[in-house]
C-alpha cells in the first residue's frame, strides 16, 4: 500500500511547478510593462491638444494670394485707362494690386474691386501706358506686407 507522504510528494511538486511557471509569467509581464512605461515616459507621443487663455483666440494661418492669370496680358502704347483683371486664388479685401515699371517704382491700380476670393480688378491709368513698358503685377497684402507671384503685363 502507498502512503499518503507518497501521493502528496508528486502533487506538491507539480503544484510547486506550476506556481513558479505563474509566478515566472508574471514576472515577465510586469517586467514587461514596466519597460513599456519607461518608454513612454521618456518618449512621449507629441499632443494633438493646442489650449489657449481665456479670451485668447489663434491667428488662422496666412495663405498666400498666387496670381495665376491676368486680362489682359498687354496693350498698345498710348491707350486709355486700362481694367487689368487678376485672376487667381486665395484673394482677400486685404491685397492691393500693384504694378511695378522697370525703374523699381511701384504704384497701386486705381478703382480696386475685390471681386472675390479668386478675382480682383483695377485701372492701370492712361498716362502709365503712354510708352512700351513691362509691368510686374503683383498683389500685397497691406496688412502683413507679403506678396503674392509676379506676372508681367505689357505696353507694345
């Protein structure tokens, strides 16, 4: 006959076994863990979050005006007062049209019309068309200065 310190030897050994391969595993997932919190904590994923004071409101972000056409593209020398009609994209109330002659000087178009955000008209006056010229046409925003593309207009 067996004893019973015979059949509890084999049990408390396999339940030994199994108690260490627990333990073991936790051990290796709280080690883990443990690794993986220290990396986050010294690499943190960047916030999407942006706040701000009370009363504090963000500035939205400046798009700069591009002419990408204009009507028309020259005139015959001693014209009358011309409309020079800009087309492009990101257009505000804020842009001034200029044209600038091969002397560096720069003048507004007169009679402005912000059509809307992809158009703006303006009259290049009559005795700026006297002589063949070329024009840099350009737009300014009077507010932070910046300026858009260049394209030429010419007086043949």
């Amino acid at each position: 006959m067996v004893g019973l310190t015979e059949l509890l030897i084999p049990l408390k050994l396999s339940l030994v076994a199994n108690v260490e391969l627990v333990l073991n595993r936790i051990c290796i997932n709280v080690i883990g863990l443990l690794v993986a919190m220290c990396w986050v904590l010294r690499n943190p994923a960047p916030s999407l979050t942006i706040s701000f004071g009370p009363g504090i409101v963000p500035a939205p972000p400046r798009l700069t005006a591009v002419i990408d056409s204009i009507n028309p593209v020259w005139i015959p020398a001693g014209s009358p007062d011309q409309v020079l009609i800009i087309f492009g994209e990101n257009f505000s109330s804020d842009l001034n049209p200029r044209y600038e002659g091969p002397a560096g000087n720069s003048d507004l178009l007169e009679k402005i019309t912000y059509v809307n955000d992809t158009t703006i008209t303006g009259v290049i006056p009559a005795y700026n068309l006297a002589q063949p010229v070329d024009f840099k046409v350009y737009l300014m925003n009077r507010n932070t200065g910046q300026k858009s593309n260049v394209v030429t207009f010419s007086v043949k």
